[in-house]
C-alpha cells in the first residue's frame, strides 16, 4: 500500500476541501482589485457578498481536507491505545542517508522555512498596516502579540494532533491553514486581521514540532542529531529571508497585502509536494498498521530486506497504568525530570529572545553608549555569532547531544550574569559589552537549534509530537511573558532583568545534567530502554 493510501483515507474529501480553501482566497481577490488605484487600501470597506462567501469557503474547505486526512475512529482508539509492535527499526537506522531520506530532508526543510517566514511577515507588514488603519504602533503591537499567542497554542495541540492523527496528516492540514489564512491580506479591517494573525500564528506553531518528530522517527540514527540542528538552523534563516525578500519585491507595488497573499502558493507548494513526505514508521506501527510501517522502513533502508538474523529491538512499551493518561505523562511519569528542565529552559530562552535582547539596544544607551555605535554594535555581534550554528552542529553530533544543550544554556546565563556585572560595576568598555552580545547572541542560538532535537529524540513514540510541541510552546509562552514584562518595564531595569533570567537559565541547566541523558548514536527505542530502567 503506498503511503498515500495511508493517510488519504478520503482522498476525494481531502482534495475537495483543498480546492474550497483555494475557492475561497480566490474569491476575496476581485475587491483587492478593484481598490488597486488607490494602492489597494481597503481600509473601512464593507465586504461584498463574494468576500463573505470565500470566507466561509474557507474553514467548511479546512474541515473537509481534514475529515479526509484523519484516521477512522477505529484507527485513532488502536493509536491511543495500542503497545508499538517490535519491528526492525534498526534496519532502517543504521543505514547510510539515500535519496529518500534527502528528499524528505529538502521538503521539511521548505516547509519550516515556510512556516517561519509567517511570523517573520509581521514585522513587514506593521507599518504599512499602521498607515492604512490609522493605528498607533502600540495597538499594531497586538497584531504581533495575537501571532505569538496563536504560535503558543498551536504547539501544544498541533503537537498532540500529531500523536493522535499521525505526523504527515497535521504538516499537511498546517499547511492548509497557512493557504486559508491568505485571507488577511484582502480584509478591511484590523480586527479581522488579528484574527486570521492568530490562526496563522496557531498553524505555524503546530509545523515545528511535527517537523522535527517526522525528521528524529525517519532519519537513520549516525546522522540524527546534526541533520535535526542543521533544519532548525537552515530553516529559520531560510525563513527570514523569504521573508525580507519577499518585502522587497512585492511590499512597493503590491502593499503589506500582498505578504499575506503569498501564504496561499507557499502553503500549496507544501501540499503538492506531499507525495515526499511519508507517515512515520513508527506511528503507523503503534497504530497497528504494520504493513503499511514495514513499507516505509523499506523504502528508507534502501530496499533491504528485514534482517530476519538480527533479533528487533524491545519495542517501546506504555501499557502500565500513568502512562496512558497522554500529556500527563510527561510532567509526572518517567520523563517529568526532563520535561521540567526543558520546559524552564524553554520559557527562560523566550524571556531572553523577545524580551531582553528586544530591550539591549535601548539598555546600551543607558551605559553610555550611542545609538548609532548600539546598531553598529550589534550588527558586528551578529555576524560574529553567525558560524556559531556550525559549532552547534558540529558539538551535537560528534560530542554530545546533552551536553551541548547543557553547555549553551549555561553559557546563556553566563552572559546575562555578565551583562548584570556590567551594569552593576558602572563599566563602559566596548570590547567587553561586544564579548557579552556576542556570547549571548551564539548561546540563545545554541539553545533554541538544540532544545527541540532533544526533545524530539527523548520523548516515546505515542508522546513524541506532544513533548515537541509543548517545549515548543514554553519558547512562545516565554516570548509572550517577555512582551508583557516589557510593557510593565521590567526590562528597562537592565541589571534586575538580566538576573531574573539568568536565574531560570541556571535551573535548567541544573535539572538537566542531573536527570538528562545521552542520544547521541542512540536508538530512539534505545532510548527508551534507558529511561526505563
């Protein structure tokens, strides 16, 4: 059976919904014509009754698509309940990386950049938006406040689609969320902007995690770790510069509008290319669809057969009492140790990122330093930071997964102790302010192109999406805590905010080299295995 047999399991419903969500954009398009010469502002219009109908196209085609992508209920109980059967995984682990494996490799990649470049939009679109709407920068602040909070919810319960509906089914309807929310950019007022903001937000959320499961359960285990931090590193840059480029080339003609309406070939292109992306081999397996799992892992281990002389790994076992419970799992059986360390981790980088690295260019004003010297600063301690994802890479994958996660979460909260010892001291040096942005620059990057790999190696099978997804959701929670300590001007008390962080930091740390283990090289049922003991 192909693997589109598999998850079509309504083909005609799936490419139905499609083409109502494709139906629905389309019809929004002839008003945003019709207000091309005045630039296509369409600020304060009533909607007509095709507008009306293309907005409720849209999410009847998301249900439809979705009713064809989900499994049969009989299917779902056998995902929720069933133990992971002992296939030969490691056939397919210990095999070198093929086509099929690099064919995977390049759509996931386009899909995160894809997803990133959503989020990244926003700033591009905030003054345009501002202009047209008449808003103070203040209130077009909610728009990217709305996105962040959507981000938030989207990875805890995309990342929990994924363990119940499969891997490959929730990319796809992710993506068809990306196409639906095209939409923003014909609609006349900022309400519904935010809106449709926070259902994109929620639909690139839940494309992390599930990216990052599909990548640890598919890619054999020598080449795991560094292909997992390489796609969060290539993608993300990826990300911002489809973004920034697709600024240049359509903002001057087009408007801010035109950003928006790139999210329905960006999320299309993902959906054609679906043939590419196969359902992981061990959740078909924990949904008892053994053939169907047995297909996949021969396809990916280049065609060899099971190696019948080879006895198969103990299968990753969860039929004792709490471990059923799903997400609870993580925060009270086996994993809690972890789990807490990450999730401290998580919402400690999201204060740093969106809060007080928002705040330094403002905060090196107050030490003494110019504006224009601030800009120019942190420019030089961005380019200098930049190879620091090849020494991510390189320490994950030929030194230890752990502790190079440990290793930049300390060396976070070094910095930011660092820059409190700045403050606190009164010192004015340029060399030393440079060694603290570019030590905390290459950390908090180290830190986010480790966390989610990690997670997504640790965690069992039937709570791998979810563990991803809620770690990825603590980094958003933290981004939302940091903007709403920034508006309570926590972050303009330099020394104090850069101690309440690096406390955090230090925690983690902590947690994590008590109770952490190693993946590196690993079997993820190995893995397990270990846990369990």
């Amino acid at each position: 059976m192909s693997h589109k047999s598999i998850t079509f399991h309504h083909p005609i419903a799936f490419w139905a919904g499609c083409l109502c969500v494709i139906a629905g954009v389309l019809a929004h398009l002839p008003m945003l014509a019709m207000a091309a010469p005045m630039h296509y502002r369409l600020a304060g219009m009533p909607m007509d009754n095709l507008m009306l109908t293309g907005m409720a196209l849209v999410p009847l085609g998301v249900l439809l698509s979705g009713y064809g992508l989900m499994p049969r209920l009989a299917q779902m109980r056998r995902t929720l309940h069933a133990d992971l059967s002992p296939l030969p995984f490691h056939v397919a682990d210990h095999v070198p990386l093929n086509r099929e494996h690099w064919k995977l490799v390049g759509v996931l990649t386009l899909a995160l950049a894809v997803d990133v470049m959503k989020p990244a939009t926003i700033g591009f679109v905030m003054p345009g938006m501002s202009a047209e709407y008449g808003i103070t920068g203040a209130t077009a602040g909610l728009l990217a406040l709305s996105a962040l909070i959507g981000t938030t919810v989207g990875s805890v319960v995309w990342g929990r689609l994924g363990d119940l509906f499969g891997r490959r089914a929730t990319i796809l309807l992710s993506a068809l969320m990306f196409m639906g929310t095209s939409i923003c950019g014909a609609m006349p007022s900022f309400g519904w902007n935010m809106v449709m903001c926070f259902m994109m937000g929620a639909a690139a959320g839940g494309m992390l995690p599930i990216t990052f499961t599909l990548m640890a359960e598919t890619i054999p285990t020598a080449h795991r770790g560094w292909l997992l931090v390489a796609l969060g590193g290539v993608g993300t840059s990826a990300g911002y510069l489809l973004a920034s480029g697709a600024a240049t080339l359509f903002e001057p003609a087009y408007s801010w509008r035109a950003l928006w309406l790139l999210n329905l070939p960006t999320g299309a292109l993902i959906v054609l290319l679906n043939r590419y992306i196969p359902e992981s081999p061990r959740f078909l397996a924990l949904a008892g669809l053994e053939d169907q799992a047995r297909a996949v892992l021969l396809k990916f281990s280049g065609n060899r057969p099971p190696m019948h002389d080879v006895a198969p790994l103990p299968a990753e076992t969860h039929a004792h009492g709490v471990e059923r419970v799903g997400m609870r799992q993580l925060l009270r059986g086996r994993h809690a140790a972890i789990t807490w360390g990450l999730m401290v981790c998580a919402v400690a980088w999201g204060l740093a990122n969106f809060g007080f690295l928002l705040w330094l260019p403002a905060n090196l004003v107050k030490l003494g330093i110019d504006a224009q010297a601030s800009a120019a600063l942190l420019a030089r301690s961005a380019v200098l930071a930049l190879p620091g994802i090849a020494i991510v890479v390189g320490c994950y994958q030929r030194w230890s997964s752990i502790r190079t996660l440990v290793l930049f979460i300390g060396l976070t909260a070094v910095s930011l102790l660092l820059f409190f010892a700045i403050g606190a001291m009164g010192l004015r040096s340029n060399m030393l302010t440079t060694t603290a942005t570019v030590a905390l620059l290459l950390s908090i990057s180290g830190v986010i192109a480790t966390l989610i790999p990690y997670a997504a190696e640790i965690y069992p099978v039937h709570l791998r999406s979810t563990g991803s997804g809620l770690i990825a959701g603590g980094s958003k929670l933290g981004g939302i805590l940091g903007a709403l300590l920034g508006v309570l001007g926590l972050f303009e008390h330099f020394m104090m905010s850069a101690l309440l962080i690096a406390l955090p930091m230090g925690l983690a740390a902590w947690l994590l080299v008590r109770r952490g283990i190693e993946t590196r090289g690993h079997g993820l049922e190995a893995i397990q295995q270990v846990l369990s003991e």
